[in-house]
C-alpha cells in the first residue's frame, strides 16, 4: 500500500488527460464544422 498514491495519482492524471482531450477534440470538431455547408456534410 506504499505506492497507492502514486497509482490513484497516476490514474488520476491519465482521466484528467482523456478528458481534457476529448473536450478539446468535440470543440475545435464544432468549430471546423461550423464552416463547412450542409451539402459538404455526409453524415446530415
């Protein structure tokens, strides 16, 4: 149990990571997104 911190911290930080991530990937995808005309998007 020595290490504990040090697993749950690092756990911790690799979650943080993943979300910042993700949250930084969906608002710069709205963004470019916005840009683009409806003919140009596919998946409408």
């Amino acid at each position: 149990m020595t290490n504990a911190g040090f697993i749950l911290g690092s756990y911790a930080l690799t979650f943080g990571s993943i979300v910042i991530f993700a949250w930084r990937t969906v608002k710069v995808g709205k963004r470019l997104s916005a840009d683009i005309s409806d003919e140009d998007k596919p998946w409408l």
